[in-house]
C-alpha cells in the first residue's frame, strides 16, 4: 500500500447531528488527517443473521496534537474502508502517543 516508509494517511472523522429550532437532525462531520504507523492483527469469521461475516482488526500508532481528546466515537477512514475505534491506550514515544485497535464497520 502507498504511504511514506512505514506511515500510511489515515483520516480521522467525527460525525455529530445537532437539531435546529424546527427539531430537524443535521450531521456535521470534523475531519483530521494524520500518518499512522498500521498493523494488521489478522481476522475472524462470524456469524450474524444466519450469515458468515468477516472481520478485520488493525492497530494504529497515532500521533494526535490537538486541543480535541480522541474518543470512541470518533472513526478512522483508512484506504476505503471505516473502522470503529474499539481501544484507545496512550504510549510514551518519540513519534507517536496513541496506540488505536480498530475493526471494520461493515
């Protein structure tokens, strides 16, 4: 896959919805792009609504500078596909000080 060395671009997004005066929903989206270093931990078949599923799960190494704190409502779009933040530990590097699980939404 493209990227510099061993970064990958990821994007990350969140998606909030507000109610105007007449109640009705917008969703806005808060965009911040990034390099991440990626590791593929490999994935897992499942079963939902008679169906098999697969999954796929990846860890993130992130640098995030910003005055907003990264939660588990944010999402990470990552080569087409959206992956669901599931863990968020923070690490003491030079290059990066959050260590991200993530599996694909499907």
């Amino acid at each position: 896959m493209a990227g510099v060395g061993e970064y990958k671009p990821i994007q990350l997004v969140r998606y909030t919805i507000t109610f105007d005066e007449g109640g009705n929903p917008t969703q806005t989206a808060q965009y911040w792009n990034a390099w991440a270093e990626v590791t593929d931990n490999g994935g897992g078949r499942s079963q939902v609504d008679g169906r098999t599923t697969l999954s796929s799960q990846k860890t993130f190494k992130i640098w995030f500078r910003t005055n907003t704190i990264l939660i588990g409502e944010w999402k990470i779009l990552y080569f087409g596909d959206t992956y669901a933040i599931t863990n968020i530990e923070r690490i003491n590097e030079k290059r990066f000080n959050l260590l991200v699980s993530a599996s694909v939404q499907s």
